[in-house]
C-alpha cells in the first residue's frame, strides 16, 4: 500500500529532504530579512502645540536598578535574574500607564521619545516573562509558521490599536521621524545590539541620547571594526540599508559621521566590500 501511495521508500525520503532542505533555507532567509518601512498613516496625528509630557520615571528607575553600564566588554548589560517581584510589577505599570496615554494628543518630539521608551520597556519586560532564555530569538510568540522572536506578537493596545514591536519600529519610528539614528536607541535584548540608554528619552534630550549611542554603537568593534585590512560592520547596515543611503558606500559615509582615530582613517580609504556580523546572545 505505501508503494502505491507514495513510491519507493527511498524516494520519499529524499523529497522529504528536499523539502525540509528548501523550508530551512526560506526560514533562514525570512530570519535575516528585516521589515522594510510600512507607514501607518494612523499614527502621523500629533499637536504641535501640546505642553503635555509623558511620565518615564518610573522605567528611569528600573534602568537605575538593574542597568550596569560599567561592563567591560562596554556593552550595557541588563541584570533580568535579579529583577525583584515589585519591580516586575512597576515595569508592567508603567507599560499599562502608556497604554493610557493619548499619543496623537502629544507634540511630535514627545512621540518620538514616548514611542523609544515603549519598545525598549516592552523588550525587558517580554524578556522577563520568559526567562531563562539564552537569546529573544528563542522567544517564539510571534504568529505564523515561519515566525521567530517577539516581534509581530501584539503586545500593546495604545488608543484602540493593537501593536507589536515591529510595529512601532518598523510603522511608526522609522517611516514618521526617518531618522536613522533611531537604530541607536532601540535596543532587541541583544549583545550585538547598541545600548540600552541608562535614562530614558525625552522631549528635552533625545537629540543628544541618539547622537551618544550612535557614536558609542560605531565606534565599538560590534558597530564597526577594521580587521587585515577589511571592515566588518554591524548587521544592521545590512538589514536597514535603505536608511542609511541604500548603499555600502553610504553605509560607510554614515559611519564618518562618528568614527573616530585608526577607524575613521581606515574608513576613509576604504573601498572593500563591507562583511557583516551580529550577536544574539542575551544581554545580561
């Protein structure tokens, strides 16, 4: 009867590799992709004469708690396995208090901030919901088949709407404020990724939190470094190419803005192909 159905049995076996072969390679495909800018028209209201200013303290105060700033390695480190039961209990206060806010009431420049603060503070806490894990990859609560992480899981509702993490980076942040240093200040609970800031952003220094963690990002051999003569840089000129010039060369015209000593000169003379590399193990 199996021979009927489906042949020998060999041959099953090998259009059964084939198959799981071809769905590997899509999967890993679909995991280094990265959600090109969908703008959700939604969230362009702002009043620009609004004085209304949103309340990070208390997500200040956790970054103060558990935030280690002084590793050696100059990667900030967040302490997940020391977060006491109380400050689980702010943090998700302090994400249900956002949930309250009217973000289209605010001005542009305090939605810039507001939505930063949102990502970085719903990255800790998905983190803490499942830890022990070794990387967010492992975090598989996104929808769909070929899914992986946290990211397309609908886990805000801000003024009705059901939001992810890929939303608010990919829909709001990057379309509406097409400021490439937003890369800087989001932070994926990732060695490979920049710094999580020890405050949080705000109207008043979000300008000086981005410039900051873009230099510190590029001038740290994850963001950027010159091995024999070749430059490897960060994945994320990769991924989000487009928001950097569209270009390698553009890629490295972005990074002159920043680098600084051996490898701004090495920059400069630069006319290789880029190499890329990324770190996804947990930053704790």
């Amino acid at each position: 009867m199996w021979k009927i159905l489906y042949g020998d049995t060999r041959s099953f076996t090998c259009l059964l590799t084939v198959v799981l072969a071809c769905s590997l390679f899509l999967w890993i495909r679909l995991a280094e992709a990265a959600p090109s800018a969908d703008l959700w028209p939604r969230w362009q209201v702002s009043v620009e004469n609004s004085t209304k200013v949103v309340d990070h303290s208390p997500w200040e105060a956790i970054l103060t708690k558990y935030l280690v700033t002084d590793h050696p390695s100059a990667i900030t480190r967040f302490r997940y396995g020391t977060v006491a039961t109380e400050d689980r209990q702010s943090l998700n206060s302090y994400l249900a208090q956002l949930q309250q806010i009217k973000v289209t009431q605010l001005n542009r420049t305090e939605q810039k901030a507001f939505w930063i603060n949102a990502y970085n503070a719903l990255t800790v806490k998905v983190i803490l919901d499942h830890y022990p894990v070794k990387s967010i990859m492992d975090v598989d609560i996104s929808p769909g088949f070929f899914s992986n992480g946290p990211w397309d899981a609908k886990l805000l509702n801000i003024e009705g709407e059901k939001l992810s993490l890929n939303d608010i980076e990919h829909r709001i942040l990057r379309p509406i404020f097409t400021d490439n240093r937003v890369h800087y200040a989001l932070n994926c609970a990732s060695l490979g990724c920049p710094n999580l800031q020890s405050k949080p952003f705000t109207a008043v220094n979000t300008d000086q939190l981005l410039d900051e963690g873009a230099r510190g990002y590029i001038n740290h051999a994850r963001g950027a470094q010159a091995i024999e003569g070749k430059v490897k840089v960060s994945s994320i000129y990769k991924w989000f190419q487009a928001d950097f010039g569209g270009s390698e060369q553009k890629v490295i015209d972005h990074l002159l803005l920043y680098a600084q000593d051996d490898l701004a000169q090495t920059l400069h003379a630069y006319k290789g192909k880029l190499s890329f590399d990324y770190n996804w193990n947990l930053n704790e």
